[in-house]
C-alpha cells in the first residue's frame, strides 16, 4: 500500500525481510515486541516513535523515518549503545517495524514529534557522533567519577541521603550508556552499599553477620565500602591515562570498558580437552540470564568458560546452551576472548565427545595443583593485578576437611589448608558428596576472606566403592562471595580458623584504615596514623609506615586520597602474602577421623554425649555435623551387640548410627542376618531397613560362613522389595560385594550403563529449559532409583528455579533413603511459620525416610496442631520407634488427646504395638500418685483399637483394684465400660 506524502507506508508481516535484511536483528526486534518491551508508540507525519526498555534505567528512545524515494525504505534512530543513525535496524528499531506491520492502529498520531527524539526534528541536521565525541563522554563520566570519589573520600559517607544515592545510580546509567562498564557496576555497587546504610542496614552486613558486621560505622560496612572506593578510583585514574593516548591491555579493555570482540579479534584455541566441573543459571541484578559452563582442559591445566548472557525476556524464548556434564570434548576447538581466567570462550568444533569416565578424571587429577601452597601462589600472582577479579579458578588436591568451629579446612597431603567458607548449604552439599567415599580434590575458586585464603567450591573428585566421580558442590551464582566479614565477626572467624596473628595484625589495621576513609581523610589526624603506623613497623613494613605517617600533614584533605588508596592497596598485596595456608596436624592424640565421612577430621571431643544432647547441641548451632557423627559412633560402639540387636527401634532407625552398626554386626555373621531380617520384615520406619541393608553388606564383604545367605537376603530385597530407595541400596551393596569378585568387569560394565543413563538424566534436570522437561527427568531419574542420582537430585532440591521441581526432588531423596538431608528437612519443618508450603513438604519427607531424628520436629508439629492429616500420617510411617515419644508428648500435653486429628496417628499404627507401649507404662506408673488421671488418658489412648482397649482396660482395672477415691473409681468405671462390664453410653 502506497503512502500519502508526508505519511508512512503500511506494511504487512511478511513484508518486513525487504526492509530489514538481518534476519538476526528480525528475529531479535520480533522478541521485544511480543515480549512487551515498547512503550508509547506514536507517528508524526513520515516519522514512527516509541521508547523501548533496556538494560539502564531509562528507555532508549526509538525514530523510523520513512522515505519513497528513490525506493521505499525506513531508516532508523535509537539512543541505544548499538545505533546511533545508520540505515540498518538496531533491534529496537526493528521491533518498531514489526509494531507498524502487525499493529498499526495501536500508534497514537500526534501533532508533532515526541521531545527528545531521535531525528525528530527534520529542519536540523544531526551531528554524527564519531570516536572522538564518544571518548569526551567517557572523559567526562570518568572526571564525574573522580569528583565523586574526591568529595566522598574527603567528606566521608555521614552527610550522604537519598538524593545523592540517587545521583549515584543515575551516574552509573551514564557510564554504562558510555561504555565504562566497572565504573558504572562499581557506581552501582556503592549507590546500593550507602542505600542500605540509609535505611540502617547494609546488604553486606546482613550477610557478614547482622549487628557484628561493621559495628563501628553502623549498617556501613567498612571494608566492603573501602574496596569499592579504592577499585573506583584506581579503574578512573587508569582510564585517564588512557584516554591521554596509554594503549590498553586487551584484557584490560574487557574488563574496565567492555567491547564487541568479533572473531578475528579473538585468540584461536586449538586441540582442547574439556571437562565441564561446574554448570550454573543464574540471574544479574539488571536483569540478564546467564548460562555457564566452567571447564578443565585435560592437556594444559587451564579453566575456561562458555557462557549464553540473555536479557530474561528473550532466555524464556531462546533455546538454553547445553550443559556437557559426563562428556569430554576431546580435540575441541574455539577462540577465546581476552580477560582473566576462566577465560571465555566461544567453540567453533566440539571435537570428538566421549563419556567422562575413570581415565579423564585421573587426567584431572594429574593436571591440578599440588597442595594448597601452589593454590596462594597462583591466587598471589593473579592478584598483581590491580584490575583482576577477587578470585581465580582452580583444580588442587586435597584429600581432607578438617572441621573447626564454623569453618571446614581442606587439607593437602602436607597438612597445608585452605579454608571453606562459613556457608551451612556448602556444607550440607559437601557432606553428601563425602559420605562413604574419599576425597581427591576440589574445583572452584580461591580468593582472600577475613585474612584466610579461602576456597569457594564448586566441585569435588571422590574415590567412592565403584571409583573415582566428579560431583558438583553448590552452584556457581552460590559460590560469589558475601560481604567481608567486619569487627568482632572478622576477628572471630580468623582468630578461630588458625591465621598467623601476623595477618590478622595488618587485617585490623586495614580495617582501621578502612574506617578512616569512610569517616573523611578530612578528619585524618596524627592521633590517628601514629599508632597504626607502630603497627606496620612491628610488621616490618617501615615504607608503608612513613607513608601513612606523612598524610596528615598535607593540609589539603584531597591531596591525601591517592597515596592513601595506593597505601590501602599495598597492604591488601601484603595481606595475601602474610596469609599464606594455615597448617592443620593430620593425625595425633587431638585429631579423631570421622568414621561415617573417611575424609573428614575434627578437634578430639573430650565427651562422649547421648544422641538427644547431640541433637540439641545442632538444633541450637552450637554443633557441626562431623562432630555430632563422631559422637554418634562413640555412643553406639559402645553398647554391647546383644543390646543394638535387641533396640533395632531406635537405634537402627537413627541414620547416623548405621556404619557403626555395620562395622560391628560384620563379624556377627549369623547373628547380624536374623537382626537384619528383623529390621526388614517390619511394617514402618525405613530407615531400620536401610540399615539392614547396609549391615548384610558388612556381612558380604567380611566374608565367612554367613557371607552367601547375606548375600542371598541382599538378592531377594533389590529383586522384590516395594521400596524403591531399598531396592537401589541393595543393588549398590552387592555391585559393591561383586565388583572384586571374579565377575568384576561384567558388574562394572552393567554399573557404567547405569550410571550413563542416570548421567544423561541428570543432565536433562540440570538445564533443560522447561520445568516440564525438569519434572519428567527428575521423575525418571527417581524410577530409575539408582543411589549415583543422588548428587543430581540434591542439586535440583537447592538450586532450581521452579518450586515445583525442588518439592519433587525433596520427594525423590526420601524416596532413595538419603538420610543426610534428614537436618536439612527438620529445618523446614521449623520454618512453618515462614513457609507454610516448604514445611509440608518436609512432614511428607520426613515421615518417608523414618529417620528418629526428625521425629521430634514432626511432634513438635503435632503438638502444634499444624497440618495434623500430613504429620499424623508422616509419624505412623516411623512405626513403633514413635510410639513411645508420641505417648510422653501426649501425657504432657494432655489435651492433644481432645483432638479428633490428634489419634489418628496411633489409630493407623499396630494394634499390638499400641498395646505394648501402654503396658509398660501402666507398669512402670502404677505406684505414682497421679497414676488414676494417667489410667483414664491410657484408655482414651488405647480406645484406638480393639485389642489394645481390651489390654490396657484389664491392665488398669487390675492395678486399681481396691483403690479408693474419685479419680480411682472413675478409671475403674472406665476401664469397665471398656471391658462392657458396665453399657457404654448411647
């Protein structure tokens, strides 16, 4: 359709390839359309407007001029960084055109020509912007920088409010739009550090520990707000000299303005073997999806990475890069882009892919570093750069954690450690990593915490019963640091983590100093330095002392700023250098190995508690788990075998019990198969079967007389049993007893098929797109109920986006039987009153596994009356082992038993087991004062069932027989009704 003069010309959908040849672009303006993105569409004579969302604040403004001579055509206008006025289509200009085509009655026709329009005004001529008119907006943005580090480095932060904060992050739009990409992040990160503090709590301090952290300026953070002024003036005073005509570092360029690399820019890599360690989606605070893969190349020890960055519009529509988990990419090829390791890179041939087996993970065994040592040394040399990020990757041997305190430590074979840092979640996921199996090493990131070097994992090499396994830890977005740790905090966690009081000396004056430049350098007195500079002489740093000793008397404050920054930064050189790695005595008198996680050291308890002053030690956090196991295993290595074979309720029911138990019944042989045959052939508590299974194990691999019908029994459960998760262990327990028998191959060729159909799976349920697709193989891999899902399952539990996936994987892990998550459900369940939807999914949880430990959250539940149909059903799932603590509860609270909900968990458990468990009390009470009330709640209780109201009636009538007084005779009465000796009431 031809236009009028002075107007535009419509155009169909599927004529918009003959005005925009990019079909890239196409597709891209296409998505933003539909995606909502454009805002006020208007046309003024030959001219279309709108404003289109990006990544800054403030929409980008958007022009289509339409010419018919001398052919139709549109030539389009925006103010984003990608178009300036050309006549190809940014993406915004083509999402114009595809607004035009399909919706032209949606564009409001207007007098005149929106303000601030690109183009807007045909009279006057642009001017084009060129490269010098770009490099005087990125001279100004970085003298706007400077200015504003002066006065705040001057002033200090007391006198900053709203509006300024405000200033910031206007500013940082600005430098963004300029291309000076830190500058404008780290402008952000500040604007967002001095907005907590205004509203009296900083985010770093949040997460460093609440009040503790940076009690001395309040909500601000010292150090953290510290860094951020010195890393914006260092980047400012090195783009100066820059845009003077100082050539920049190519990798520089990447990190400090940011650039389009093409390919020709980028380095060829040629001859990569590539294993991915670590796969992560996650999403930045403006908003854009990044996928990554973080790889090891097998022929030269170092990382990279390959990541898809997307807006969160266009990731839903936009098929996600694939994770290579389980594959190796041999002979693969790719460029590479400058930056720091991991560097990045974009493959160009993956090369021959093959499954990751026992040989490529000994190859990256061979290609990580030594010991921790070799970890600082390269952490120090990655940091002699001023502008390289706070951590670096790495591969390192290790093959201990040794717990202390909060922290873990991983230990080298010299004893040399890096520290883990104090995150409860890591330390969950390491836990289920290391359960029965040895550590190798681990891969992640290595940086500098509260004077600790301190690795950040994301994935840990294990030697399990079937060989070497790559095991993801937490997810790489997890693995950012938190705020530094400040104050007390600071001083606790090195002090308690074992660094040199050399470190932990500059740390406190780096922190001084830290305090210093928020307060104002204005305010940088002698009364000040003088004593800090003692400190630095007392550590040998004579040059840094007189050079702090010569700032105040500089009369002008922001004459101080830069050699006070240079100084703050040489000192944090010098902290890495004092760090160094903390030794760690591997074995003697004060060191106890963990029996349940081989791999595992802690500080030799010199008590041995009971299992409940253990979980109340955790419940209060005043306990790590490796040390509550090593008390567990003390307990019941001490009890004598015809007790644990006797009690196979609690005790086999207690997960954390279990290689204690099978270290003891190996040698039993005939005697520890009729207790695992009794364990098994009750109708609750999965956990006592689980155990059972793991006893008949012990009895297979001790060998001797028993070992074929233990083996036998192992046989008809993975064959016949309904449980799932029993099943699995089984068939693990004896591929275990097999593998080193003389049909060893055939059971580790038929275990490889496996574990590739559960690595295929679990891929699958890492980065499929849809949660549908995450559902269907999670689903799958709990079908397939195969104990190497675990890892899988454990990572979609924590880290899925979809709510729905993380409750089926909660489900999936019970199903399996792994007991380790049993705390973590427990905590959810406390958490009801937060997350009502999160607690209910671990009351279903909870009562699958049957685990005594989380008994006494569900009661605490029930006693609550929270969800009494799911909690009364999930504490029948547990079978007799709840009996006893449901009684005691309901003979405290007395008034439970009114509750209609309240007995239908004792209604839904065994007649004979109700029977027994009210018997004994009977028994044990009958002497005690008030024991005529407690008769009368005995019958309420046992009224659940025939057989138990017939026995405990006969019981009480039989102990109160000639007992005098009121409630005497009302219990007798009742105790008679239940016998029908006396009607019952209509």
């Amino acid at each position: 359709m031809s236009a009028a003069p002075g107007e535009v010309q419509r155009i169909g959908a599927a004529e918009l390839r003959a005005f925009i040849q990019d079909a890239g672009e196409l597709k891209k303006g296409a998505l933003l359309y539909d995606g909502g993105q454009l805002l006020n569409l208007a046309r003024y004579e030959n001219k279309l407007f709108c404003e289109a969302r990006g990544s800054g604040a403030s929409p980008y403004k958007v022009t289509l001029v339409y010419s018919d001579s001398p052919a139709p055509g549109f030539k389009g206008r925006c103010t984003c960084p990608a178009r300036t006025f050309n006549t190809a289509f940014c993406k915004h200009a083509a999402a114009l055109l595809v607004a035009w085509a399909r919706a032209p009655e949606s564009f409001v026709v207007s007098d005149a020509a929106p303000p601030g329009a690109p183009g807007g005004d045909t009279a006057r001529k642009s001017v084009k912007k060129g490269a010098a008119n770009a490099q005087a907006l990125m001279k100004s943005g970085v003298e706007q920088v400077s200015t504003l580090v002066r006065e705040l480095g001057v002033a200090g932060v007391a006198t900053i409010g709203a509006d300024r904060v405000e200033q910031m992050e206007k500013l940082a739009e600005g430098l963004r739009e300029n291309r000076l990409r830190r500058l404008s992040a780290r402008t952000l990160d500040l604007a967002a550090l001095l907005r907590g503090q205004a509203a009296g709590v900083g985010p770093a301090a949040r997460s460093a520990g609440g009040p503790q952290a940076g009690a001395r300026r309040g909500a601000l953070p010292a150090v953290a707000y510290a860094n951020l002024i010195a890393d914006l003036l260092l980047t400012a005073r090195k783009l100066e000299k820059h845009l003077a005509g100082e050539p920049l570092d190519d990798r520089h360029v990447e990190e400090l303005v940011g650039k389009t690399w093409k390919a020709s820019d980028r380095k060829p890599a040629d001859g990569l073997t590539l294993v991915e360690y670590a796969f992560s989606t996650r999403t930045t605070s403006d908003d854009f999806v990044i996928r990554e893969s973080r790889f090891l190349d097998l022929e030269s020890g170092r990382h990279f990475s390959e990541k898809q960055i997307l807006p969160a519009f266009m990731a839903k529509r936009t098929e996600p890069k694939r994770s290579f988990a389980g594959e190796v990419l041999a002979g693969a090829r790719a460029t590479t882009y400058p930056g720091y390791p991991p560097l990045r890179l974009d493959f160009t041939d993956l090369g021959d892919k093959r499954p990751l087996d026992a040989g490529a993970l000994d190859a990256v065994l061979a290609r990580a570093l030594p010991d921790a040592g070799a970890a600082l040394a390269a952490l120090q040399e990655h940091r002699k750069d001023v502008f390289a990020p706070d951590l670096v990757p790495v591969a390192v041997r290790v093959d201990t954690l040794f717990a202390r305190g909060a922290r873990l430590s991983a230990v080298d074979d010299k004893g040399e450690a890096l520290h883990l840092p104090d995150d409860p979640a890591l330390e969950e996921r390491l836990a289920g990593s290391l359960r029965d199996a040895r550590l190798r090493a681990l891969l992640g990131d290595v940086g500098i915490d509260a004077a600790l070097p301190t690795l950040w994992p994301l994935a840990a090499i294990v030697e399990g019963p079937l060989g070497l396994s790559l095991l993801p830890v937490v997810e790489q977005g997890a693995a950012a640091r938190s705020g530094p740790l400040e104050g007390s905090a600071w001083n606790a966690a090195a002090r308690e983590a074992g660094a040199s009081p050399a470190a932990i000396a500059l740390g406190e004056v780096r922190e001084e100093l830290a305090d210093a430049l928020a307060t104002g350098l204005t305010g940088l007195s002698a009364r000040v330095t003088d004593p800090l500079a003692e400190r630095l002489r007392d550590l040998r740093l004579e040059k840094q002392a007189a050079l702090l000793q010569g700032l105040p008397q500089r009369p002008d404050p922001a004459d101080r700023l830069d050699d006070f920054i240079k100084l703050y930064q040489v000192l944090e050189m010098a902290l890495v250098r004092l760090a160094g790695a903390t030794h760690v005595e591997r074995e003697g008198a004060a060191i106890e190995r963990v029996p349940t996680y081989e791999s595992v050291a802690v500080a030799r308890p010199d008590e041995t508690l009971p299992p409940d002053e253990v979980a109340r030690r955790r419940a209060a956090g005043a306990m790590n788990r490796y040390v509550a196991a090593v008390h567990h295993a003390r307990y019941y290595a001490s009890l004598p075998p015809d007790e644990l074979v006797g009690s196979i309720f609690p005790i086999w029911a207690d997960g954390t019990a279990t290689p204690t138990l099978a270290r003891t019944f190996a040698p039993l042989g005939a005697e520890a198969i009729a207790a695992a045959e009794k364990a098994l052939t009750v109708k609750a508590g999965r956990v006592a079967k689980l155990t059972a299974v793991r006893v008949l194990q012990a009895v297979v691999q001790h060998g001797g007389p028993a070992r074929d019908e233990a083996a036998a029994m192992l046989g008809r459960v993975a064959e016949h049993a309904k449980d799932a998760g029993l099943r699995a262990l089984a068939r693990d327990a004896l591929d275990v007893a097999d593998s080193a028998g003389p049909g060893g191959a055939a059971v580790r060729a038929r275990r490889a098929a496996r574990v590739e159909r559960v690595q295929e799976l679990a891929k699958a349920l890492g980065a499929a797109p849809t949660k549908e697709e995450r559902l269907d193989a999670l689903k799958a891999l709990a079908e397939l109920g195969d104990l190497a899902a675990l890892p899988a399952l454990r990572r979609a539990f924590y880290a899925d986006a979809a709510r729905g996936v993380r409750e089926e994987a909660a489900y999936a892990l019970a199903q399996l039987g792994d007991v380790e998550m049993v705390e973590t459900f427990a905590r959810m369940l406390a958490s009801r009153g937060e997350d009502d939807r999160e607690a209910k999914i671990a009351a279903y949880a909870l009562g699958y596994l049957g685990d005594v430990r989380g008994l006494s959250e569900l009661l605490s539940a029930y006693a609550e009356g929270y969800k009494p149909g799911i909690v009364a059903d999930a504490i029948r799932a547990f079978g007799p082992v709840a009996l006893a603590p449901l009684v005691d509860l309901i003979e405290a609270r007395p008034e439970i038993a009114k509750r209609a909900a309240a007995l239908d968990a004792l209604k839904k458990m065994d007649d004979t087991a109700v029977a027994g468990c009210l018997l004994e009390r009977i028994e044990a009470r009958r002497g005690d004062a008030d024991f005529a009330e407690k008769a009368q709640l005995y019958l309420k209780l046992a009224d659940v069932h025939p057989h138990s109201r017939r026995e405990v009636a006969t019981a009480i009538a039989a102990a109160l027989a000639g007992a005098e007084g009121k409630e005497a005779q009302a219990a007798i009465k009742a105790a008679q009704k239940a016998l029908g000796v006396v009607k019952r009431s209509k």
